[in-house]
C-alpha cells in the first residue's frame, strides 16, 4: 500500500504553507533547499517526511515500509544529518558535507544530506560549501536548516529553494499537547514554556515540576526584597531548580549514550560518534538553561502586564524594559548568575 505525502508530513505541526511547497516540489526536487525558521519548528521533520519520499520512490509493500521507518528514526543509510561540532560550521563541518556528497547513495539512487544549524557557519565555511551546491552531483540533495539567514549566507541562499517555517502557534501547540498531556493546567504551563518549540514541548512533558517552577518565579518577584543577601538566596533559589529540572534531559542524554554503546558492542564496532554525541549534549545543556531563563523572564513579563491592566504604571512600563533588555543578554550567552543578579537588583528597585 502506498503511503500519501500527507501522511510523510503527519509530524510537521502547524506548517501548513512549506508542506504544501514541499508536496509539489517533490514532483520534481530540485539539488538544494533552505529550510528557514526558528528553533523547534519542525524543520527536521519536515526533510524526513522530504527524504522518505524521495527515498522510498518505485517502492512498496515492505521495501517501502522499511525505508519510511528507517527515515523517520533518522537511521537510513542515505539521509545523512550533519551539525557543527561546536558553536558554529567551522572548515571541518563544512568538509564532512562535501565529503558525502561526492559520495554515491548506499541503497537507492538518491542521497539527501541535511545540514542542522546552519546558519552558525563562519564565511569560510560558507565559501566553501558554495561551490558543491553550484555544482552539485545529479544524485545529491542537499537541505540546509536554518533560523536566520546571516549577511555572509545571501548568495548561499540564493542557490537554494527557500522554505518557509514560522513559530508554532499556541492553539496548535495545546492542540497537539492534547493528544500527550490531559491535564490542562500543565498544557497551559508547557505551551508557556515552550514558546513555540516543539522539541522542548517534548521534553517538558515528561518533566513534573514545570508547575513548581512557574510557581517559583512568579513568587520570586512577588515577594523581591532589596537586600542583597536576599537577592542572593533568590538567585541560587532559581539555578537550583533549573539544575533540577535538568535531570530530565541528563537522563536522556544517558540513555543515548547507553544505546550508542550497546549498539556498538553488539555490531563490534567503534562508530567515533560519542565525541560527536556528548558535544551535541553540552549544547542541549546549554540551550535548556537558556529556554529555562525565559521561560522564567516571560513569566515576570507577564505579571507586569497583568499589573498594568489593572493600574496603568510607569515603574510597570520600565521593569518590562528591563526584562527584554535581559533577554537579548541571554543572547549575547551573558554568565547566568550575574544577570539573573543584575536583573533582580534593576527589579527591586522599581518594584
């Protein structure tokens, strides 16, 4: 039985415009494709859904069975996923891609390289990718996911098919929350949290102490004292419980881990992919401690505004200034204890 696009793209929430682009594209792809949109748009899902149609093309029955699975686990010999090792696409990033794409597909006679992230990569990486996507080999597609597109990137986009991804909306995002979650306050809370994000929408659904944690932060500004030993014990307070709430993601973390060296011992080999593993996990690390710090700086947002409502106040006006300035700090990757420190003072003083 065949399976429709539709159904390929069943995982990509709220993207009803770029599915659609990708539907009809898929009847005749073209070599390379600029996924854009913010973070935890369903990008990647997007190319799986992408890759498993190209993928399973001539196909049916259980050969096509087995290459949508091996798709959507992302574990298909053809579809290769590709991101930094650090911070950003550096020289040897950039090289793995052009390295697979001079490679010939293992299975079928299509290969779709996915670059994550890629709109960290230096110029240098940039120049040097340009010239496999202006020539690329007839059985490569290459799709570069990104959130932005950076001054340096222009002509590289320009040899892309562009696809648009927007922040999920948050009646879509409780809507599929519903089909996980039953309890509505908690869906009210992840949806907060999650601001659009579908994978930290996932993680937090197995966290329980999301409701304890939006609690904190709105009693940490209700109950704000100017002294500094106050502030202080405030402080390590909120680390705390974000160092708590980390646990969730160590845990998967771990059992990554222990399934990539299951996985090897069963097959004798060494992949080298922990290295590789554990520096995507420092970067998770750090991105959930940065969703965790807004997610708390909404929240006292919004107790302004809820102030606001009731009486129209300058001293409201200005400290939600002061919370967006500290939200371009977390940006900026400011030390989380200073500015957490620095934005309690502010706070304090005008509350």
């Amino acid at each position: 039985m065949l399976v429709s696009a539709v159904e390929l793209f069943e995982d990509v929430i709220d993207q009803k415009s770029a599915v659609t682009q990708l539907q009809i594209t898929l009847e005749n792809p073209v070599h390379a494709y600029l996924f854009l949109g913010p973070k935890g748009s369903c990008k990647w899902d997007a190319a799986k859904g992408f890759a498993a149609k190209i993928l399973s093309n001539n196909q049916s029955g259980q050969d096509q069975g087995r290459t949508i699975n091996l798709v959507k686990k992302g574990e298909h010999p053809d579809l290769i996923r590709i991101s930094p090792t650090g911070n950003q696409y550096r020289d040897d990033d950039v090289q793995l891609i052009i390295n697979e794409a001079s490679r010939s597909p293992i299975e079928g006679n299509k290969k779709i390289i996915v670059a994550d992230r890629f709109h960290t990569a230096n110029e240098t990486a940039v120049g040097r990718l340009l010239k496999t996507l202006e020539e690329p080999p007839p059985a490569i597609i290459i799709i570069l996911l990104s959130e932005i597109i950076p001054r340096n990137q222009i002509t590289i986009a320009s040899r892309c098919q562009q696809v648009q991804f927007n922040r999920i909306s948050d009646s879509e995002m409780e809507r599929w929350l519903q089909q996980h979650v039953h309890d509505s306050e908690v869906i009210q809370l992840i949806t907060i949290a999650a601001r659009g994000d579908i994978q930290r929408a996932k993680d937090l659904i197995s966290d329980p102490n999301i409701g304890n944690r939006y609690d904190l932060w709105r009693s940490t500004l209700e109950n704000l004292q100017p002294q500094g030993c106050a502030i202080a014990s405030a402080v390590n307070e909120l680390q705390n419980e974000i160092d708590q709430a980390e646990v969730v993601i160590t845990n998967k973390h771990d059992q990554e881990l222990e399934e990539l060296m299951n996985n090897e011992k069963e097959l004798g080999v060494n992949s080298g992919r922990r290295s590789q593993i554990e520096a995507s996990h420092k970067r998770e690390i750090r991105r959930f401690r940065t969703e965790e710090l807004e997610f708390g700086l909404s929240v006292f947002s919004t107790v302004f505004r809820e102030r606001l409502l009731n009486v129209p106040d300058k001293n409201c006006m200005d400290a939600i200034k002061i919370i967006k300035d500290a939200n371009t700090g977390l940006k900026r990757n400011a030390n989380e204890k200073l500015l957490l420190t620095s934005l309690l003072i502010s706070l304090s003083e005008i509350s």
